[in-house]
C-alpha cells in the first residue's frame, strides 16, 4: 500500500445511510400492506415519505419514532437495522473480543471478532461494523499477519469515511495502518499516515488525547528508527504530557518504554534504566505480564551495557519466563537472542549457536520482527566463525544482511559488513576484508547521529 493510504479520499454525503432507511422504510411499508399515503397517516405528505425512501431527505428523530411505530418495529432497526436485541448480543460479543485483545490474548480474540461478525450479517451498522474490523485488525498485526490486517483496515477506512463518523474515527483507522506500515518497515510511509491521523485528531475538537499519545509515542518510534532523535524526543515528551494530563498509566508506561529506547540509541544508559524502571513498575501495577517482560528485556540489556553481566542474565532469563507465560514467541526469541550474545561475549560458543538458533525458530515468518532476525544470524554466525566453521558462518551474515536491507536500516547492514569483513580476514582475504570495513566506515559516516 503505497500513497493511496496517505491521500484523502473523497467523503460520501450521508445519503448512504439515508438510502439504507429509505430502502428499510420501503420493504416494511410493503410488507405491511400500506401505501405511502396511509404509511403518511395524515401526518406527513405522501411526497415526504417518498423522498425518506428514496435516500433524498433523512427524517428527523421524532419522525423516526412515529414511522416505527406504524411499522411495527423498534427504532433502532429502522434506523440502523440492527434491533435494540441484536445490538445488545454484538456488542456483548465485540466487548470479549475487545477485553481479550486488551489482555494480549490476540489468538483468541481474533476468533471472538470473527464469533462476532455473523451476527452483524444482514445489518446495516456501521458503528459496529467499524469496531469488528479495526479490533480483529489490531489483534491480527500484534500476531504478525500484518497484510490481513491491512486488508481489514482498506475496509475499515471506507465505512468511516461516511459522515456519521467523525475525524477522530478516521484518525484512529489511519492510525493503525500506520502501525501496520512501521511493522513492514515502510517508515516514510508511516510517519506520513501517523501525519494525517495526528492532525485529523487535532482538528477534530473532540476530546481524544489517549489517541493522539498513541499517534506520538508510534511516530517517535519511526523517528528513532530513522535517527532523528530531536524529533523522537519532542513526540515522546507530548505523548507524556498527554498521558500524564490524562491520568492513564498504561500511556504513561507506554511513554516512558520509548523514552528508554530513545535514551539507550543516544548512549544515555543511566537515564535510560531510569525510565524503564518506571515503566516497568506501571506495567506491574497493571498487571501486564507480556509488558513487564519486554522491560526486563529492555533492562537487561541496559545491564549488560553498564557492566553487570549476571545481573543482565538474569533480567533475560525471567524476560524469557514470562514470554513463555504470556505466550509470546518474538518476546521469547529476543531474551533468547540477548542470552546467546552473553554467552558469544564469555567465549561460549557452543550455547550462543544453540540459543540463537532457537531465536530464529521462534522469529521464522515474523517479517514483523525482522529487525530481531538480523542480530540472532550475527550472533549465530560469529559462533560458527569461531569454531572454524566459516562456509555456514557466511551464509549467517549474508542472511543478516539481506533482512538488515529489507529493513532498509544502515547500522544494522554496517554490522553485517564488518561480521564479513571479519570472516575475509579470517580467511586471509585481506583485499575484500578491506572493501567491506570500507562500506561499512562509509555507511556509518552518512548516519545521522
């Protein structure tokens, strides 16, 4: 999905819906018997009751109250087609659905939207209808199918383009597509569609300031990725004021998780285990077990840069504990990858081959998580190097460097190149080791720290 994402289309008039009463008020007169004028009963014209069927006036509430009434049906069918009965069934559904996703237990929420979706079949509800397709969206790019979820969101975009919704609604789809867009890498585009959603919001008057953190704590981390790192910083600082504003510690945690990666890429340790304490401790309160693991992982590789390699191993051995727990493989694979480079650093190749190579089992299909992919074929190459055994070591590193250029992302492809640079040299190729330390200094210097 390229700029047709970011683009505006084009808003429909709320002839849609009208059109849908109209058709409703329709089949039900017909059904019951009645002309327009006795539909009318002396009330109204028959001219009005033909322009409500033909989508060209839409009737005003205590209209709608009397033609049900006439018509024999509850006013929230007429209006949307969908009974007070049947409303009160889907959204009881789409409320598991909601909670379980909430919970991170996505598998099973997909299914419970999917439980939610016959039951809306035959209706004409879009408020509803939005909600099923952005929850199992969301649920579906947390499980790594991110081109499902896409496909949901194209749908999703075009119900809340009708104008019974408003800006806020249309950011908030625009939002999760560009979560969807950072997760297969296309940052440029991200950062564009995090653009429009956060000014949809913002133009909107409406109160919404949970969205618009979300939209800056996402549009930070595509700036981080990108090295702008002033940037990164500005949107973290008013995704926190919002957060805080709004008393939501799950946002304030959130915030302080990507306060910590932005403080770690500046080479700011201290202050960045500061704040991930925190937001560890928010996660706890919470009783988010997955978050709380992401954090010892954050923490323990924060550890391991400030010199406690036991107190590192042992933040990455629970980080592990909990992915399990919670059930989350990529969780699992990355304490799995920072152990293996533990082990790589102690000279201990043989358990950094194995580690690593359960890593990359648990990120197999995960183009999600290809930035996890790269560092556990470097630390599963340089294993192999070391104990002679240079044909597979290459074939690691050439690997890393196809996902590093995938990713698009120059530090990770440097970091291949001199893992290759270091396997020539190890073979006595001096000339080639020499190109690729070259590419590697050049690569680096282009940077924008």
């Amino acid at each position: 999905m390229g700029m047709s994402e970011i683009a505006t289309t084009s808003t429909p008039g709320w002839a849609s819906g009208g059109t849908r009463l109209g058709e409703r008020v329709r089949a039900l007169r017909v059904a019951a018997g009645l002309t327009q004028v006795e539909l009318a009963d002396g009330r109204f014209s028959k001219e009005y009751i033909s322009q409500i069927e033909r989508g060209k006036t839409r009737p005003t509430e205590s209209t709608i109250v009397l033609l049900a009434e006439r018509l024999g049906v509850d006013q929230g069918f007429l209006v949307s087609g969908v009974s007070s009965e049947e409303r009160t069934k889907i959204e009881t559904l789409l409320a598991r659905a909601e909670a379980l996703s909430e919970a991170h237990q996505y598998s099973d929420a997909i299914d419970a939207f999917r439980e939610a979706r016959p039951a809306l079949d035959g209706t004409w509800a879009p408020s509803l209808e939005l909600r099923i397709l952005s929850g199992e969206a969301w649920a579906l790019q947390q499980s790594g199918e991110i081109n499902p979820a896409l496909e949901l969101l194209r749908q999703a975009r075009g119900v809340a383009e009708s104008t019974q919704f408003s800006d806020v609604d249309r950011a908030d789809v625009l939002f999760r597509i560009g979560v969807c867009r950072y997760k297969l890498s296309s940052v440029g585009t991200a950062v564009a569609l995090f653009d429009d959603a956060l000014a949809l919001a913002e133009r909107s008057g409406l109160p919404c300031d949970l969205l618009r953190a979300d939209i800056l704590g996402w549009r930070s981390r595509c700036h981080r990725l990108q090295r702008d790192y002033v940037a990164a910083h500005e949107d973290v600082e008013r995704a926190l004021e919002l957060a805080k504003d709004l008393g939501d510690r799950r946002a304030i945690a959130n915030t302080y998780f990507q306060a910590s990666l932005i403080a770690q890429r500046q080479g700011h340790w201290v202050q960045s285990r500061g704040y991930a304490q925190r937001a560890k401790d928010l996660y706890q309160e919470l009783n988010d077990e997955r978050n709380v693991g992401r954090l010892l992982l954050a923490l323990g590789g924060l550890t391991l840069l400030l010199g406690d390699e036991d107190q590192a191993v042992e933040h990455l051995k629970a980080s592990f504990s909990r992915a399990l727990e919670s059930d989350s493989p990529p969780d699992a694979a990355q304490a799995l990858q920072g152990l293996a480079r533990v082990h790589l650093n102690r000279g201990e190749y043989d358990q950094a081959d194995e580690l690593a190579r359960k890593a990359l089992v648990l990120l197999e299909g995960r183009e999600d998580y290809l930035h996890e992919v790269c560092p556990s074929q470097l630390v599963l190459g340089r294993a192999l190097m070391e104990r002679g055994r240079l044909d597979e070591a290459g074939d690691c590193f050439r690997a890393a460097d196809a996902a590093a250029e995938q990713l698009a992302s120059i530090s990770h492809r440097t970091e291949a190149w001199v893992a290759l640079g270091d396997l020539a040299a190890r073979r006595g190729d001096d000339r080639e080791s020499a190109r690729l330390y070259r590419n590697a200094a050049e690569a680096l210097q282009e940077i924008r720290f």
